[in-house]
C-alpha cells in the first residue's frame, strides 16, 4: 500500500465570523415570534359554569319533601310568591 501525501485533506482556513452558517437556523428576535393562542366562546364558558353546578340538591330535595309530607309547604305566603312570579312572567 502506497500513501501519497495528505490526499483531499487542506490546510487551516481562515475563520470569517460574518458568514452564514446555512446549517443553523437564523436567530429570530424574540418580540415577532408567533404565540400560539386560544379563544374560548361565551357559549363554552357558561358550560364550564354549568358542569361546576351540582346535578342534583339532595339536601334541598330531602328538605322539600319533609315539608310537603308534613303539610307546611303550601303555606298563604308561598302562594303569593308563586302567583307573583307567573304575573311577573305573564306581564
């Protein structure tokens, strides 16, 4: 085997600072970056509100029913209340 010089292998080249490495991606400045962003409907946020609301008021419902087994729900003053909303409704 024969050996003739240093073959494709150059001497030290001079560094330029200045050129561009096409290898490496260009600095982008930091203020012009895209940001990713998100939008969130009104409609989606009331049914964000709604999934926190409990399905069912046990407490309230064992409450109601105790009233009405024990005949004090349907009270004079309930009454009012009741025919004051569906006027208020109506009108």
């Amino acid at each position: 085997m024969e050996i003739h010089g240093p073959g494709g292998i150059s001497g030290p080249n001079r560094i330029d600072l200045h050129r561009v490495n096409p290898h490496r991606p260009a600095e982008v400045d930091a203020s012009k970056q895209a940001r990713d962003r998100a939008e969130i409907s009104e409609e989606a946020r009331l049914l964000a509100k709604l999934a926190e609301v409990p399905d069912i008021r046990i407490d309230k419902i064992n409450e109601l029913r105790e009233l009405i087994a024990s005949g004090r729900y349907e009270t004079a003053e309930r009454i009012q209340k009741t025919v004051e909303r569906i006027l208020d409704e109506l009108g």
